[in-house]
C-alpha cells in the first residue's frame, strides 16, 4: 500500500464494528480499508481449530432486534451463514457452520489486510495517520476505531484526547474460555446448553448441538466461565483453569468424562461490557476526522457493536458535509 496516497477511510479492527462501517462505507462510495492486528476477521465473534476438533470461543450466538440488523441476519441465513438457535429467545442465531462465518460473509468484497498492528494515530496536514511499530502505514481523511475501550483510548490519546476521555468511561468483565476434545463416544444425547450466572460454568455446550454445527470426527466441548470466576482467576495459567473448569462441569451436568486429548483455555480480558461509555460523551472527534465504534458505546449485544460501527460512518458524513 501506498502510505502517501490519502485513501477517504481507515477502520482499525474487522470485528462487528469495523464490519459494518466498512459495509456501509462501501456502500456510500468511499474507498475504505480494514487494518486488523490478528489472523482473521471476526474479533470476539471467532472460531478456533485445534487438533481436529473445532471450538466456537468467542460469542456463542447473537440475537437481532433492530431492523437493519434483522435484515443482515436475514441475509446471511439465506446464504448459509447463520442458523436459528433460538437459546435466548425466537430472535437468537449462531454461525453456520461456525460462528466466525458470519464475520466471513460480511466482510466478503471488502479490504481487509490482517497482520497489521496500528500502535499510534496521529493529526497530520489535515489528515490522520497510521503508524505501526516501524513506521507510517497509510494516512487517510477519516477513521473508524473500533478497538477495546481501553486500547482505543491509548491509540486515540495524542489525535483525539477527547476521545481517549470518553474511551476511559467504559469498563469490561473478562471471560476465560476453556475447550476440551473427547473421543466420540463422550458425545451425549442432544442436550441444551448449560447457562449459570456465577461461577466456573457459565455457559457449556458441546459443539456438535449447535444447529448446522461442522462435522466432526470426536465430541468438541466450549465452557465458559462467569465473568466473577473469570475475574477472579484472571492472571492464573491456562493449565489450572482449564482442569477447574472441566471438573466443574462434570458436576454441573452431572456426567463424568474422560480424560480429554485436547485442552486449552483462552483469556478474553474484554469480553464483556459491564458499563457503556456516559451517554453525553463524544463519539467523534471535535476536528470531525476520528469517529469511534464498538459494543462498549452502546451495550454488550454482538447487534450493538454492529449499529455501533453503521452510526460511526454516519456521524463521519456528517461532519464532512
């Protein structure tokens, strides 16, 4: 890429938010690029594979109310993107055949380049520039940052400290996530999904429940722990985590397993946004340059974040009309 060359728009980060703005900034004629640190597109909305077994750790569904949301989801069920799931109520989904498709089918036709880690944004000669760690990346008329409140107020701090203050108001609860692969025969019959507000087992599935869940060739097992436990066991090693974990399960249900052929555990450290960013602060910048995005301005729904990085680019046209 050509840093010298202004493009109208850069989105920092492809999860919900930065989806949508990239959406509907194509859709509005700009010429709009993602940059993301990690290897795919999704953010919190993510799908892993390890060891022949696959694991939905991130969001385990979402559920659609407003009606531009309701209509994407409607869209994307009609591609084979999402499946009904109706675990928390007739307006709930999940990924089909995985939870990070529907990050795949929204981000089909956009430019998106993963790999790239934005440590500063900074004001220069009327544009906003991009900096990795080795240098200038791009430079642009406007942008979108759509990272964790407390990663948004450091990327913001210098171009936009306004910003950076209304970043600071938001607070996030973490959620350890743990997978387990078992042979087969560990798979029970059809069962719901286990949901408990506090402790170790907040939510646990097994992957092969999911509706148009991805075949496999052993049982995938995702627990979730509550975000008090995560909290608690935040800086713990992943090994001890995962052991408590299983063992409660095994209790929750009342099934006693084997011992697993894979294990491991995932630290969100934002997983969950307990209190918004305070209604009255701004979501763009004063110079109307930099617009903010994410679940942590408006609510903790997967459908927020999404709205969240639509409302941006609207507050971005806005300002430059």
């Amino acid at each position: 890429m050509n840093s010298s060359t202004p493009l109208d728009l850069v989105i920092l980060g492809s999860g919900m938010a930065g989806l949508a703005a990239a959406q509907l900034a194509r859709a509005n004629g700009l010429k709009a690029v993602v940059f993301d640190k990690g290897r795919r597109i999704g953010g919190r909305v993510s799908t892993r594979r390890a060891a022949g077994f696959t694991f939905n750790h991130g969001a385990q569904f979402l559920t659609a109310r407003h009606p531009d949301f309701v209509n994407t989801c409607d869209d994307a069920v009609a591609a084979g993107a999402l499946r009904p799931w109706p675990v928390s109520g007739r307006d709930a989904f999940c990924g089909a055949p995985t939870m990070r498709d529907l990050p795949s089918f929204l981000g089909d036709h956009l430019e998106i380049t993963q790999g790239v880690e934005i440590t500063r944004v900074e004001n220069h000669d009327g544009l906003v520039a991009f900096h990795d760690a080795s240098g200038l990346v791009a430079t642009a008329r406007q942008a979108v940052i759509t990272a964790p409140a407390p990663q948004a107020k450091r990327l913001v701090a210098d171009a936009a400290p306004e910003l950076g203050a209304a970043a600071a108001t938001a607070t996030y609860a973490p959620c350890w996530t743990a997978m387990f692969g078992f042979d087969a025969d560990a798979l029970p019959e059809h069962t719901a999904p286990i949901q408990e507000k506090s402790g170790p087992v907040g939510w646990g599935v097994w992957e092969a429940h999911r509706p148009g869940a991805v075949a496999q060739d052993g049982a995938a097992l995702t627990i979730q722990a509550a975000p008090d436990w995560s909290e608690e066991h935040l800086e713990q090693d992943q090994a001890p985590v995962a052991e408590a974990i299983l063992a409660a399960w095994q209790v929750a249900s009342g099934t006693a397993l084997g011992r697993p052929s894979y294990m491991a555990a995932h630290r969100w450290r934002y997983a969950r946004v307990m209190t918004t960013a305070n209604a009255d602060a701004p979501r763009i910048s004063a110079n109307g340059r930099i617009a903010l995005a994410g679940d942590w301005l408006a609510g903790a729904r997967v459908e927020d974040a999404w709205l969240s990085g639509r409302m941006a680019i609207e507050r971005l046209a806005a300002a430059a009309a």
